[in-house]
C-alpha cells in the first residue's frame, strides 16, 4: 500500500471522493496509487491541496530522511552548545522548545526538498539561537 493509498484510507476517502476534490476520475487515483500514472508536479499541487499537507510530505520524505522535530531539537542543541549556552539554568527548557516549536511550525508549512529544508533549519537555528543567547 502506497502512501497516497494510506492517506486517502485514512481519511476514509473512496477514489470517488478524492477524485471529486482533485477534479478527476476514480479510475484516475487507482493509476496514481498503482504507480501507473507519473504523479506530476500538477498533481503533486493537487494532492497535496486535498490532503492539507506539503508535496514533500505527499512523498513522504519527511519519514525518509528523519522526523523534522528530531533534526531541529538536535540542531538547536548544537547551536546551544556552539554558543556555551546550554546549561538549562541559563537556557531554560522552555526557551529551547520554544525555538523548536518556531522553526518546526517555520519548516512544516514551507514546501522545500530534503537539502533546502536542511540548510534552512541550520541557518534559521544559528540566527534564533544567536538572538536568544545575546538578549540574556
């Protein structure tokens, strides 16, 4: 079962409902989710607009390459560190979560692939974790 199968399942979509919000045909989605059909970028925009999520998720590369909320804790900690920073007495575990929360909220609604989402999240973490740690 492929991704797009377990989200329409999930959902409790039939193809006839999903092909109603993409404008298509049943027959359609079955060729999609068989991987008979090319899921072009037209239809990546369209399926990721019916199931409210990115194309990247769509794709599921979100699962592929590591939980965007591990990545950002790690990088943030790192970023932390960098600056000497750490110790929760001076960076309480509400301030750290809080930046994570931002920059996964950040990444989550931006549609970018693997390398972009990752120089984004190490670029966004050094400037927030720079900004935190100086106003203290």
């Amino acid at each position: 079962m492929n991704l797009l199968n377990r989200l329409r399942s999930g959902r409790g979509w039939s193809m006839e409902a999903l092909a109603r919000r993409v404008n298509t045909t049943a027959s359609t989605i079955n060729k999609l989710e068989k991987g008979q059909m090319q899921l072009t970028e037209d239809w990546l925009e369209r399926l990721a607009d019916a199931f409210d999520c990115t194309k990247a998720e769509l794709l599921g590369e979100n699962r592929a390459d590591g939980s965007l909320v591990e990545q950002t804790v790690r990088q943030v900690l790192v970023a932390y560190e960098a600056r000497g920073a750490l110790d929760l007495g001076q960076a309480p575990a509400a301030e750290i979560a809080e930046v994570c929360r931002h920059i996964v909220e950040t990444l989550g609604r931006e549609d970018l692939d693997r390398q972009t989402r990752e120089a984004r999240l190490e670029s966004m973490t050094a400037n927030i974790v720079e900004f935190a740690t100086r106003r203290r």
